[in-house]
C-alpha cells in the first residue's frame, strides 16, 4: 500500500496530492472488509473508504465488474464527507476469480461550483459524481471524463491525479500478484479473515481492561449565527465499547455539518489512538465499537444539508471523546488541539490571464501530551502536511510577507500546549483575488485538560482590520491578508511546570514575561466541559 500511495505522490499533478498527502489507499478483500492500509494517510479516508465502497457494489455488484474496471464516486455522504474527495477503487482479479479491491481518495482543491460559505443545501457545492465506472476493462470512459471536465476550472490537475492513480493501481496490482506467487496464498479472504480477528482481539482487550463506566464531554463550536454543542457519551461495558452523540445541536443551514460517515471515521480514529494505537488499523479493530448520533443532527444530518466544510464540526470528535475518557486514562490522551483544521482557498487570475485556484493549509498548535509539551504547529487529527512557501508562491500571485510563531499562545500547564502561527500573505497580482476562508476555534480556543489552561484563539485581518472567520471576499492588488492560528491547550496545572522548562520557554521566546504570569500558583485552571 505504501508503494501504491508513494507511485501516486510522484506522478500526481496537484500540490494537495504531491505536497499535503491529502490522501489515502487501501486494500479490501473480495467481501469488501478493509485489511490493509497506507502507512501515511487522511485517518477520515481510511475510515470511509469500506462504506463507501459497500455503496458502489450495491450499484455494481461483483458479478458485473471485469478486469480493469475503476469505480468513482465524491458523493460526500456516501464517502469522505464533502464533494472536493474523490474515491476510486478497482477490483483485483487472479485469472476469473475477484481476490480483492484496492481504494484511494485524494482531495481537489476544485470540484465545479462555488466554495461558498453560506451554502444551504449540498447542490450549492459543486459537481456530485455518482458511482460510475470511469474505467471499463481498462479503457478510460469517456463520458465520465467529459463531464469532470467541463465543471472543473482547472481539470488538467485533477484529471492528472485521477489518471495517476491508474498508473498506481496496475502497480499495485503486480506487486500483489507477485506477493501472493511468492506466499504460496491462494485465498486472500482468509489471509485478511486472520488478520481482522487478532486485530479485533487486540482491541477488546485494550476496552476490557479499562474500568467499566459511562464517561462523558461537551464542546462548544463556533458555529455561524450561534454556537454550537457537540455531546458526547461513552459507554464501557466489559470488551464492548458505545460513543453516543445524544444532545448535539441540530443540523444547520450552513456547510460545517459533518455527514456520518465522516464522523463514524473520526470518532473510530480517536478510539483506536487511546486504546490501542500500536496494532494495524482494519476493520476488525472497530467491531467490539459503536457509534451513533441522532439523524438529523450536526454530526448525522440528513440530506442534502450542507457539508462542505464538513472538517467544522467533524474536527472536533477526537478532542471531545478524549474530553470524556480524559479522567478514564489521562496518560492517554491530549489535550484540544488548534484545529478543526485552518485553511484558505485562492482563485482568480494570473497576470497572463490564466486561471488558478489553489489552497493552503495552515495548522494551530497541537495539544500539551500527558508527560511532554505539544508541538508547534503539528496537524491533527488531519494529518495533512504544508506546502513549502517557495513552491506556493511559484504558484500564484501572493507572496508570504510572514510565518511566525506567535509567544503566550499555547495553554500553560504542567505541560504547555503548542504555540500558534501567524501567517501573512500580500496580493501581487494586477488582478483581485477571491478569498475563501471558513476557520473555527475564534469564540472558544482549544480547552486545556486536567487543570491546564486553554491556546489562544485564532484570528482573520484583512490590511490590518479584524474579518470575519468564515468569509468569501475579494482581495485587491496590494491586500494584505494575515492568519493568526489558534493555540493548542495545556495540560496539568501550570504551578506544576518544570522551573527549568518554563526558563527555557522564557529564553526562546515561546512565553514572555507577562505569559509567565499564569504559572504563578493559584493561576485559573482550564475547564473541562460540563458533564
């Protein structure tokens, strides 16, 4: 898999594939249960990547797919979330006989339509490719292809990832077959059968050792016109885990709902980090887990409720299910960390009248560990990488005018959180540049865990005025837009801190001397919800 996802990456066109690894593969066997894994990828597609393909088979079932055949399909609630994922998976014969599937997504930055932040429904967002088969017997369809192109500004760059991954699935293909020859294996389904049951096991008997209970958070979003509540209850009952999302506010008529799917995968993905992180990741490690949400709601709306900024609400599982295990195992969680993940769409023209749309990422600080400090500016739960600046710049007209970590802006505690950053970035193009950003943690900055102190909270400015976080606008020429990201929180009391680590802290910068202020004994603490 790490070959498949590596050939990929190097003959990809997008700096989201090349430069982010905005993606993921997997391999399922012939009954569709994923067994295997790229060793770097998006936690939120591997954890879709099965349902989705369960969806494309109740289309296709296996009798009707050949040899060479590619499913497609970015329909966000039957995949990864939102419409800019696209998942393709192919079928993997051995002479007549269907052995398996091997799956991947990737994210285009543009996938037709607007990127608006107002959106009220899910046909605002842009093109929905239903399943379809966009190979058929290795012949690339051109039906499928035509009508990709035609809604995408730029569909040379996702038509090259999309053929890339062609390229990467007859790799893998030969490689498996190769494998398979040289293991003497000639069913695959019991080799993945095997591998799912110890990895069950292992699952079961990390929740097993843990106290029976029902452990419990809330989290608070931004949100749009009002906040927002996320509730969660978790419920320990011998080797038989249950995450209920009972009491979450309802659906709204803005693009930050997170359909099930997507929050199904990341509420797997923080259960698998606390109890048992060191086994491979399959689907056997999630059948002793429950999760469910009431239809309707924030994280489980109903269609076509908007999602394209599904990351809003979808970002916040992880922290609030270690929220409620956090008295359970503290040496096993983090405290919040400056996500839902911070990023910025830029679309117009180049000086010669091409067109562009590009987007960057830009993460806050990542939340204090249990016995170490958290790191600057570390992704999570997304996992994405940064585009270097040089290469950004190469790519449309803004040139970064800062990238700074911002001092006092990880929580205190006995351990701190990870500092924020701040971003600048100046138009040099003739002509404006449209703008697009939807970012959270600005009314309620990342909590600190277990008596730590909350990160900072994040911030927008357009030339130096404070802008709304979650805006569609015109830059012109000239226009400085600045990005300030939220801080991770801290964790431990803050009078606990290691003189000799807070000394050091004062020497880099990380904290002044008015920020050493919140290590004094009798400091406030961080919250900790309300359950």
């Amino acid at each position: 898999m790490d070959e498949i996802a590596q050939t990929f990456v190097r003959t990809s066109f997008s700096s989201v594939v090349r430069d982010n690894w905005d993606l993921a593969v997997g391999l399922m066997d012939s009954r569709g249960r994923q067994f295997a894994q790229s060793s770097r990828s998006i936690p939120s597609f591997i954890g879709t990547m099965p349902r989705t393909l369960a969806v494309m088979l109740r289309r296709y079932p296996p009798s009707s797919l050949k040899s060479g055949d590619v499913l497609i399909s970015n329909d966000g609630y039957h995949g990864t979330g939102h419409l800019n994922d696209i998942t393709m998976i192919r079928p993997i014969f051995r002479g007549d006989r269907l052995i398996c599937f091997i799956g991947s997504v990737f994210h285009t930055v543009d996938i037709g339509g607007a990127p608006s932040v107002t959106a009220r429904d899910s046909y605002e967002e842009g093109l929905t490719i239903p399943v379809s088969k966009i190979v058929r017997e290795g012949e690339e369809n051109e039906d499928v292809i035509a009508f990709i192109a035609e809604n995408l500004r730029a569909p040379g760059e996702t038509l090259g990832d999309i053929r890339a991954q062609f390229v990467a699935y007859d790799s893998g293909r030969k490689r498996l077959q190769q494998i398979l020859e040289d293991e003497r294996i000639d069913d695959l389904d019991a080799l993945a059968g095997e591998i799912l049951d110890r990895s069950e096991a292992a699952m079961r008997r990390a929740v097993g050792a843990a106290s029976d209970g029902v452990y419990r958070d809330r989290i608070m979003v931004d949100g749009f016109d009002e906040p927002l509540t996320i509730r969660c209850e978790i419920r320990i009952e011998g080797s038989e885990l249950a995450v209920d999302f009972a009491g979450t506010s309802p659906q709204v008529e803005r693009p930050i709902n997170s359909a099930m799917n997507f929050t199904r995968a990341y509420s797997a993905y923080a259960i698998k980090c606390a109890f048992d992180p060191g086994t491979p990741n399959n689907d056997g490690c999630f059948r002793g887990v429950t999760i469910t949400a009431p239809e309707g709601c924030l994280i489980n709306p109903l269609r076509p409720a908007p999602i394209w900024a599904r990351h809003l609400s979808g970002h916040y599982l992880p922290p609030v299910i270690f929220g409620a295990l956090a008295q359970l195992m503290p040496e096993r969680v983090i405290a919040d960390c400056g996500s839902p993940l911070w990023n910025v769409y830029f679309s117009g023209r180049h000086d010669d009248g091409r067109r562009f749309v590009k987007m960057f990422f830009m993460n806050g600080g990542h939340g204090a560990r249990p016995h170490q400090d958290g790191p600057a500016c570390l992704s999570f739960p997304s996992n994405v990488a940064t585009v270097p600046v040089e290469h950004f710049e190469n790519s449309v007209p803004l040139l970064m005018t800062e990238k700074s970590l911002i001092p006092d802006s990880g929580g205190a505690g006995r351990y701190r959180g990870g500092p924020a950053q701040r971003l600048g970035f100046r138009v040099t193009s003739r002509h404006p540049v449209t703008m697009t950003i939807r970012h959270e943690r600005v009314k309620f900055p990342p909590r600190g865990l277990l008596g730590g102190l909350p990160g900072s909270a994040g911030r927008d400015y357009v030339n130096g005025k404070r802008i709304d976080a979650k805006v569609r606008m015109d830059l012109e020429p000239d226009d400085v837009v600045t990005f300030e990201t939220p801080g991770g929180g801290g964790m431990g009391p803050p009078a606990e801190r290691d003189a000799a680590m807070l000394q050091a802290d004062l020497e880099s910068g990380l904290v002044t001397a008015q920020g050493a202020l919140a290590y004094r004994p009798g400091a406030a603490s961080g919250e900790q919800g309300d359950e």
